[in-house]
C-alpha cells in the first residue's frame, strides 16, 4: 500500500507533467514563466520534474501567467482521486453491512432461531 509521503511525491510528479504540458501549450519558455512569477529557471524546472511541491498561492500565480484555468492543472486528477475513494467509501459500507449481517445470523444461531 502506498504511504502518504508516495502518494505526495507522484502528485507533485503529475503536477509537474501538467504544468509542463499547459506551459508548452501556450507556447511559454521555462525561461519566461521563471520571470513571470518571479523565480529561478531551476524552481520552474523542480515544479516541472516534481522535485519541489507547487503551493496553492503559486499554483494561482502559474495559471494566472499562462492564462490557464486551474482545473487544467489539476482537474483530472481531483476527479480520478474522488473517484477512487467513493469506490473505497462504497466497498467499506458493504463490507460494514455484511460484517453487521453475519452477526445477526451468529446471534440467531446462538439463540437457537
């Protein structure tokens, strides 16, 4: 199963694909975005390779430079993560409602029903 600190690290990995993606998109250089937002061309290029996590306050700034809408950046991925835990949230209740149903059958058993 993966930990926290897994999931984060191909999060940041993913959005850093994205933000490459919408950033050649819109025929930005890495060079142009550094100096929109204010940074070095090695940050953008950490954003990018997902070695440094994008913060929201930047994330608003990056897509603001592009001329980018958020959920391009991030869009699918919120919906595959929703996606999975309604599944996971469903398999649980299921599993919660048979664990509960078993017990019933164990008490009637027992009660000699």
């Amino acid at each position: 199963m993966p930990t926290r600190v897994n999931a984060t690290a191909a999060l940041a990995e993913e959005l850093g694909e994205r933000l490459r993606a919408v950033r050649l998109d819109h025929r930005f250089s890495r060079d142009r975005l550094a100096a929109a937002l204010g940074v070095t061309l090695h940050q953008v290029q950490k954003y990018e390779n997902g070695k440094s996590n994008i913060s929201v306050p930047m994330l608003i700034l990056m897509c603001e430079a592009l001329g980018a809408h958020p959920m391009e950046l991030i869009g699918t991925m919120v919906e595959a993560r929703v996606t999975v835990c309604k599944t996971q949230d469903i398999a649980h209740e299921r599993l919660v409602m048979a664990q509960l149903k078993l017990e019933e059958i164990c008490r009637e058993i027992a009660a000699g029903t």
